[in-house]
C-alpha cells in the first residue's frame, strides 16, 4: 500500500470517528416536552377560548359541537380535531423563566396573552393556559399555565388555533334548495 492511501483511510477512519462522535453528543440535547393535555378527549364538554374582552364558548352536546355565541352556526369538524390533534398536543419544551415581571416581555400576562380553558362534563375546568406570541420566532408559542409563573417555549406555533372569531369555528347552514315543481303540481 502507498503512502498516500494509508493517510486516505486515516483520514476517512478518522472523519467516521468524529461523525459518530457528534452524532452520539447531539441526542444529549434533545428536547423532551409534555403535552399540555393528558387527558381523554372523550372528557372535554366545554372550551372556552378568549382574548382581551372576546370570548369564544364550544361546547359538546351528546357527539356535536356548538357555538354558544351563535347557535345557528355548524362548527366545522376540522377545527375541532386540530384542538384535540394539535393545540392540546402541543408541547411544552424549555423554561424560559420563572418571574413573573417577565410575563408581558413573552405576552403570557393575563391581558396579552389568549386563553385556552377546557372543562368536563360537570363543569370542572381540567386545564387553563395563557398563550404569547411575542418575539421574532414564529415556529414556537410562549405559554404559561395560569396558577404558574412558569412560562415555557412549545414544540409548534398553535397560537393561530386560539381565534376568538365564530367564523373561524363554523359556517352557516347551507340554505335549502327550493323544491323542484313537477308540472302535474303546475297544473294543480
């Protein structure tokens, strides 16, 4: 073997070594979070989402959902599976911090932030938390539970899922078509 081709396999050897090597200390900082909900979707009978002096009610009536604020309107299925499938997954990743002077700076202060309350079927409120979306970061949330001073960066940005907008949330009913007239009820 030449010279030049032991100092290539060396290389090569040495380069896989280092690769591994890294490749061995990332998964040290890797990010494990918790979903803010654990609980059984199936227990949810109330969501109360609000946002300054807006409210937004759902709320579960044997299998369908309603919008309080108006009851004429069909909530739209989707919506409802990215709260159980996306809002309520979401993770929370890192502390940021603990004090609560803070709080405005990650807009997780009660008057900034959007609320995410939900409730079982007798009322009880299993979860609240205060969302912010302050910052140049657009791919993470601010969120604090709201008996916490904690304020924790999420895995996903779902702050767009906390509208307060019923249009968000449902359509109107589609009008019904005018009955077709055969001409025997014409002539009739």
């Amino acid at each position: 073997m030449t010279d030049t081709i032991k100092y290539s396999l060396g290389a090569l050897f040495l380069i896989i070594l280092l690769f591994l090597y890294n490749k061995s200390s990332q998964k040290t900082y890797s990010i494990n979070g918790e979903p803010i909900f654990t609980g059984d979707n199936n227990s949810v009978f109330r969501i109360l989402i609000s946002e300054d002096d807006r409210t937004l009610e759902l709320v579960k009536i044997d299998t369908t959902w309603k919008i309080t604020q108006a009851d004429s309107f069909i909530v739209k299925d989707n919506q409802i599976d990215k709260i159980f499938n996306k809002l309520l997954k979401v993770k929370q990743e890192m502390l940021i911090t603990s004090k609560k002077e803070k709080w405005e700076r990650f807009g997780v202060d009660d008057s900034l932030g959007r609320h995410i309350q939900i409730f079982d079927k007798n009322d009880n409120e299993s979860i609240h938390f205060i969302f912010g979306n302050s910052g140049q970061d657009y791919q993470h949330n601010y969120i604090r539970e709201n008996k916490s001073n904690d304020v924790y960066r999420t895995n996903d940005n779902v702050y767009f899922l906390l509208n307060c907008n019923t249009t968000f949330w449902g359509n109107m009913p589609p009008e019904p078509k005018p009955e077709e007239r055969t001409e025997e009820d014409i002539a009739n």
